[in-house]
C-alpha cells in the first residue's frame, strides 16, 4: 500500500511535468480529484488509499510541494456506481477545475471515467482498480495505474493451477467488469498450461450480493473441479 501512495505522488509530478502547462505553474496549487466508494464494503480499502495519500502530501506539501506548488485534494463518493463516477469526475473536471483525477476501485467506473479522461485531456490515475482492459485495450496516454491487474492476478492462479491435477473449471464471481475480467484471464492462462482444461460453466451474482453455494449437475461430481471465485480457487 505504501509502495502505491509513492507511485501515486511520483506519478502527480510526472503529469504536471508532461500534460499541465507552464504560463503560471508556480501560482497556483495542484488540484487532486479522488473519485472512489466511500461507502460500503469497498471503504474498507479505498480510505486506506486516501488516507495514505493524505499522509504522503503532508510531508510534500511542508517541503514546498511538487515543482514549488502545493497540493490540494477533494473527494467524491461514487457509491461503487459507474454512472455516479462518471458524473462525479466530469463534475471535478468542469466546475472545480482540478488538474488530475485519480481513485476508483471499481473497474467498471474507472473505464468510464478512463475515457472521459481522454477526451479532456486530463491525467487520471487509477489507485486501485484492476482491468487490464484499463492499461490494456482501453488504455491511453492519460491514464496510469498504481495496481497490479487482473493479467497478474490470472497468470499467478495459472501457474498454481497448473501444479495440480485439476482440468474442469467453473468460473463464478460478481458481474461486473472486474469479476469478468479476472474469470476470463484464469481460464485462458490456465488452459495454456493445461490444455486439457475444460470450462463447464459460469455463475454471476450481482454485486453486493452474498456468495451462493454453487448447485452443479450431479454428472460434474465424478472428478474434481476447481471454481474460479474471483480470486480465491476452490475444489468441489
């Protein structure tokens, strides 16, 4: 986490470096838009996020800030809702005039929010969030991430899979962006070490709802099978 905070800090400067322009850089402060869930069970992570980097921008800010500007920072609680992130970053953006954007722990928002980022030009770092659709396929040269993603996540679960005698896989997990994403990377680096690997079939709850026993067709029980739950692997 400590690591993530100095990456998020490090990367502030870079984009004041690279996007934000000079004329009168010294006079005013930089201002940082967090855009996150502050509410729910995802708080648990995303106030260490902020918390950290409140911590880290006071010793900048008693040093004299980044390039001789002082940092300020706002927040906004996107109640894990890619429309309310949406709303809420091109709010920042338009009516407080903030030079980054950065947050978000739900991959689906940070897409969003990716996108409005690089039509206005503005640098959006991502703390938390995990797509690799975000750096990936949907990336840009707006957007940064501080976190490892779901590509990481899938090919550490391939590897270990691949140690075991496992070849059925069910995969299951919250719909949305990121249980897809994590899902669908397990499986494809799995069944490139194991090309016996059979997918037999997918569970999705909504989020926020409680995690479901699994019901499979009795014909499933003959032989392990290993479900993909996000990013936890258990044998039934």
């Amino acid at each position: 986490m400590k690591r993530g905070i100095v990456l998020v800090i490090g990367f502030v400067s870079l984009a004041l470096f690279v996007f934000v322009a000079p004329p009168s850089f010294a006079q005013k402060t930089i201002k940082v838009g967090f855009v996150d869930t502050y509410s729910g069970p995802p708080s648990v992570y995303t106030f260490d996020v902020l918390d950290g980097f409140r911590m880290v921008v006071d010793k900048v800010n008693e040093k004299g800030g980044v390039l001789g500007r002082k940092i300020e920072h706002m927040t906004r609680d996107e109640k894990f809702k890619p429309d309310v992130g949406l709303a809420m970053a091109k709010e920042l953006v338009m009516r407080e005039k903030v030079d980054i954007l950065a947050g978000t722990i739900n991959s689906s928002a940070t897409l969003a929010i990716s996108d409005f980022a690089r039509k206005e030009k503005i640098p959006f770092i991502c703390s938390f969030a995990k797509s690799e659709k975000i750096t990936g396929e949907q990336g840009h040269r707006y957007v940064f991430s501080v976190a490892e993603n779901t590509r990481m996540i899938g090919k550490a679960a391939a590897v270990a899979l691949s140690k075991k005698p496992y070849t059925k896989y069910w995969i299951a997990g919250e719909d949305y962006e990121y249980g897809h994403a994590v899902g669908e990377s397990d499986l494809a680096l799995y069944q490139g070490h194991e090309t016996r690997a059979q997918l037999l079939g997918q569970t999705w709850w909504k989020v926020g709802e409680a995690d479901s026993d699994l019901t499979l067709h009795p014909s499933y029980r003959q032989s392990p099978i290993v479900c993909s739950w996000q990013r936890e692997e258990r044998e039934i």
